[in-house]
C-alpha cells in the first residue's frame, strides 16, 4: 500500500484542482485506516476488515465505499466527522488505486525471481526511501504537519476508535525523525513514478468523491 506521505500528497493534490488546501480532518481521516496498526494484537484480517477488504482481489473499491460513507452523512454528523470520513474513503481510494497500477507492476517484474519475503522487503526499502525524499522535499509538508497536529481524532465505529487514530497520527508525525534513512536509489518505486502517481490517484480519488457526494444530495 501507499506510504503515508504519499496518501497526504495526494490529499494536498486533490484540492489543489481547486485552488484550496485540505482541512485537518480530511488529512486525518486520509491516513487513518492503517491506524489498525496500534491496536494490539491486530492481525491482517484486521486491516481488511478497516479497509473494507479492498485488498482482496476481484473486490471493486468503488462499488463498497459509497456504503461505508452513507451511513455517516445520513446520521447528524458534524462536519469535522464527514470530512474524516471522506478522508477516510480517499485513503481507500488511493490505496486501490496503487494496487491496480505500480504494486502490481512491481510484483509482475520481480515475482518471477524473488521470494514473497525478498518482494516485501525490497518493497519497503524502496518506499520508506520515497517517504523520507518526501517528507524532506515537499513545500506542503511543514504546513500539512500542522494541519494533521490540530485535528481532532474521532472515533470510526465500528473500524477504529479516536484512541487509535489518534496514536498512528503520532506515528506517522515522527516516523521520520525516529527512522533511519538507508542509502538506495530505488529501481521499481523511483520518484518519477511516485510523481505521477500522485497526480494521477488525484484525479481518481476527486472523480469518485464528487460521484459520492453528488449520490448522496438524492
């Protein structure tokens, strides 16, 4: 799945279509799914049951989220709660999104000479290395900090509780600072790819939520 910072660039680059910049809510709720994570004891079915079992395959992401998001725009919900919630479905989005383009082209080009251990690990060097050039390099990024810092995290019942997004918040706020940083120049996720990446789960995700958000004013 998509590294953390690459789910708030898209963030930032979906409002940038509109010349606005995302709330702190939305910026929470697009990278708490994988808050999973601070549970104890959570396992993988764990993480498919928050992210509606998108990593399955065969499962069409687009015809489960609009399900997942009513329920909370039917109830009286504040605004800080629907905007975590679309938050949280742009996550879903993108994270369907980098399984349908460069995760599966990165397993066609290395499964046929690596173990599913050596994928994973060469996977993630490769990653971690573009969530540092990111965090190093974006001119958002000190600006969406503080956005993500003054957020207040709400729980996503029945998924996760406020409890746990508010810790993997924490997490990915000083990931940077508490890693080290290994020296690779990644061959299959290069920042080119990232890039474009970026830009094209930009448009995919502000297509879909706009179809939500149309769907739901019937």
């Amino acid at each position: 799945m998509p590294s953390q910072m690459v789910h708030l660039a898209v963030a930032v680059k979906l409002y940038e279509y509109d010349k606005e910049e995302p709330g702190p809510s939305f910026l929470l709720g697009s990278v708490a799914p994988d808050a999973i994570h601070m549970r104890p004891g959570s396992n993988r079915e764990d993480k498919k049951r928050t992210h509606l079992g998108i990593t399955q395959s065969g499962v069409d992401a687009d015809g489960i989220i609009p399900g997942f998001v009513r329920p909370y725009f039917e109830a009286e919900s504040t605004e800080d709660v629907r905007q975590t919630i679309l938050g949280y479905a742009a996550h879903l989005l993108t994270d369907y999104y980098w399984l349908q383009t460069l995760n599966r082209e990165y397993v066609d080009a290395v499964a046929p000479r690596l173990s599913k251990e050596e994928i994973r690990t060469l996977y993630y060097r490769e990653t971690d290395k573009n969530e540092f050039r990111l965090y190093r390099e974006a001119p958002w990024r000190p600006r969406i900090w503080d956005l993500l810092r003054a957020a207040r995290a709400l729980d996503v019942a029945p998924y996760l509780t406020a409890k746990e997004i508010s810790l993997w918040r924490e997490r990915v706020l000083t990931w940077p600072e508490v890693n080290q940083e290994q020296d690779v120049v990644p061959e299959y996720f290069t920042p080119v790819k990232i890039e474009r990446f970026i830009n094209e789960a930009a448009a995919y995700v502000k297509h879909h939520l706009a179809e939500y958000r149309e769907a739901l004013r019937k």
